[in-house]
C-alpha cells in the first residue's frame, strides 16, 4: 500500500469514525437520558411494575408507578403516559399529576413512561428530534422523544403477522411491540406483551376502578378529540364529554371500543379487569403523513403550514389553522379531562369517591404554560426525586 | 438463539466491509463503504 492510498484511507475512516461517534453519542443519550420527577405533595409512594410480574423487573420496561394515597379511602384511578412514547402530551400531562396534585379521596396511581422502551429510541427513518426541551421558571427540563412502539433493541425480530393473544385477531406485524395492541398481555409471550400482562396484574392487584390511558392522534386519524370508552365506561365517558365540552371551551367526544377490535387499552383493561377502561386522544400535527419539517419547534407549537393545507382540502378529522394545537392545548385537555373523570365518577360511585387538586386544568395550563407547573429539580430533596 | 444469529450476521458482514475498505483502491468505494459500515456498528454495540 502506497503513503498516498494509507493516507487516503486513514482520512476516509476518520470520516466514517466522526460519524460513528457523532451517532452513537446522539443515539446513548436518547437511549440513557434521565429525566427528573420532582415527587410532589401527593406522592406517597414509588414502586416498580417489576413488583407485580418478576419478568418485567430490572428491565427496561420495569417503570415506576407513582402511587398517591388519599387522606380518605375512595376509589383507585391509574392514569397511564407514555403507552405510546412519540405522544408527549400523555407523558407531560401525566407528569403534572405527579408533581402537584394532592389526593384527598381515593388513590391515583400514575405510569409516566408505560412502554419506557419505546421512550428510548425515535421511529427509524423518521427524523425525530432524540428530545424535547420545556422552559420552566427554574431552568429547562428535557424530555426524550420516543416512538410508538418497543425498541428493537428490547423486542426483535417481528413476526410475518402477529395473532393478538387471547383473542387470535390477526394485526400488523410491527405492533406486535406495539404496547397498545398487546393487552391484555400473556406471562410467556414477548416482551411488549409481559409488560401489558405486568400492568393487567398491576390493575387485578391494586384493584383499579378506572384506568385511563393518555394519547394523540395525528389529524388524519378519525379517533381524535374523544374518549374511547369500554361499554362499562360509556355513562361516564359521555357525561365527562359533556361536561368538559359545556364548560372548559373544548371539545371532546365520545366513542364506544368496537366490542371485536383486540388489542387495545380501552377494550381488554375492561374485558379482562373489573376497571373501567378509557383511552383519550388528543390532536397532535406532529404525527401527520402530510406534515412539514418535523422539528421541536412542530412538536411543541403543533403550527405545520402542509397540515392546514391538509384541511383545507378536508383530509382531516379535526380543525387546524395558524395558531396550530401547542403543547399546553394537549396536556390541558388531558388534565381537565382525569380531573372531570374523577370529579363524575365520585357523583356516580359515591361509596368510592376520587377527589384530587392542584392539578391545573385546560384554561390554567394554556394561561401559564405546561412548565409553569414543572417543579424545580435543585430544590427537591433526594428523597423526592426521580428518574423516568 | 435468532438474535445471536443476527448479531454474528451483523459482526461477519461488519467484518467483510472493513476488509473490503481495505483492499479497495478507490476512494469512492471507501467512502461507501465506510457509510455502509457505520449502521453495521451501531446496531453490533447495541447503540440503535
């Protein structure tokens, strides 16, 4: 080899090394980064999925589940963010929960990252942003940007076709790491499937009346803007939808779980659970076909020029304009709306109240901001933080 | 078993790249190889 082709060669492998490590730092920190939880005033207790099926604990997927024991006994509402990781209005709103709210009736427990494995990578090819950034008054806190379903790196290879358990529906290869296709789970199944059967434990366990689980849709999807209810849920569900549409200046529907469609939160929590099963979907631009550059800046302002052309030429099931759907619009309608879940379910079931507060509903979030309500990291004792 | 399989898959082929990049006396063809290689490295040391 002549000093001419060794030279050329050592220049074209440092090219491919800057690359490679460029990369793969970019890729470790998405993967590991830490993101604090300020445990708020609520926040009895943590524990770990792991607790209720050893298979899940010390994984990946073995995330903390924030409980917040009530003054007075009551009922026992789960909220779950982060079912689906490229959906931050769940986890943010979710989020909000943990830090301020107080219970005074009841129990809340709260899943900030359902599938934390899906939180630690984007969707191949996608060009996600690895994370997110919200001001707050005590500085900036970063949040990883996640996908929809389990990293590959956890769960690999996919199936020809994936037969939902039990059922033995037929659904789309991919979603087999798809944590809202797999409920209700099995012990002996994949990975994503044992983290749904640790969360149906979790629920029979703790004896969970209402399971709520937090997501958005992007504008082209015609479930946008509801609560999808199990049929045990639809009293409930239809009068928090009219509740939350007569008086918190949004709208929200109402739409019942197809009794044979499997898979998903709304239908199997409920059919495998005495809890009553709801799934919220919020609007999100960012997860559009037709959107534009796909930025923080999209994500968090929900403004895309391509998505309002979209309606325009009415492609899309929700209404969108310049002002776009920002982040505070989503987490807010997500808070205002568990709050109306247990302020409706307490009239129904008033054996098992659920009375929460300092959880900022739909007006206070969009007036002050979602990290108006993020509390300051440095000030909390160690005993009161942490990590997702 | 199927991801040991698959993980050996990626180290053989890894391997082939860099004596390709190698022997080849193109630097176009080091260059491909060298992107083609990066994917190949990430996904053996488990970073994507």
């Amino acid at each position: 080899m002549t000093t001419r082709l060794l030279a050329q060669k050592i220049v074209v492998a440092a090219l491919g090394l800057a690359l490679f490590v460029s990369a793969g730092i970019s890729f470790h920190r998405s993967r590991n980064l830490a993101e604090p939880v300020v445990l708020g005033p609520g926040v009895t207790s943590v524990k770990k999925l792991g607790e209720y099926f050893a298979a899940i604990r010390g994984t990946v997927n073995d995330c903390n589940l924030y409980f917040m024991e009530g003054r007075e006994p009551g009922g026992t509402m789960l909220v779950l963010g982060g079912s689906h990781a490229e959906e931050p209005a769940g986890r943010l709103a979710a989020w909000l929960f943990v830090e301020n709210g107080t219970v005074e009736k009841g129990r809340v427990i709260v899943a900030l990252s359902a599938n934390r494995s899906a939180s630690t990578m984007t969707r191949l090819g996608g060009a996600y942003p690895p994370d997110f950034t919200i001001d707050t008054p005590s500085g900036p806190r970063m949040f990883r940007m996640g996908d929809r379903w389990t990293n590959p790196l956890d769960q690999w290879p996919d199936p020809e076709v994936f037969i939902h358990y039990p059922s033995g529906q037929e659904l789309a290869y991919v979603d087999i790491r798809n944590l809202n296709r797999t409920w209700p789970g099995r012990p002996n199944g994949t990975f994503t499937e044992k983290t749904a059967f640790a969360f149906m434990e979790m629920i029979r366990r703790e004896k969970v009346d209402v399971a709520i689980d937090l997501h958005e849709a992007e504008l082209q999807y015609p479930v946008i803007s509801t609560i999808v209810t199990h049929q045990r849920g639809q009293e409930l569900a239809t009068m928090v939808s009219m509740m939350l549409t007569d008086n918190e200046d949004f709208k929200i529907g109402t739409e019942f779980s197809p009794l044979t469609l499997h898979g998903l939160s709304h239908r199997e929590i409920g059919d495998h659970s005495p809890a009553i099963s709801l799934l919220f979907e919020a609007p999100e631009p960012f997860l559009d076909a037709t959107r534009g550059i796909t930025s923080r800046e999209q994500l968090l302002t929900g403004k895309d020029e391509f998505v309002v052309k979209a309606g325009r030429h009415g492609l899309l099931f929700e209404e969108i304009d310049e002002k776009g759907w920002p982040i505070a619009v989503r987490v807010g309608r997500h808070t205002s709306s568990i709050l109306q879940v247990a302020e409706t379910w307490s009239e129904d079931n008033p054996a098992k109240p659920l009375a929460i507060s300092g959880v900022p509903r739909y007006a206070e979030v969009i007036e002050k901001g979602v990290g108006a309500f993020l509390q300051d990291v440095t000030k909390a004792g160690k005993d009161r933080l942490a990590y997702e | 078993m199927v991801t040991l399989f698959y993980y050996a898959l990626v180290a053989f082929v890894s391997l082939l790249l860099v004596v390709n990049l190698v022997r080849s006396r193109s630097w176009e063809r080091d260059v491909l190889y060298v992107i083609v290689l990066v994917p190949f490295l990430l996904r053996l040391l488990r970073l994507k």
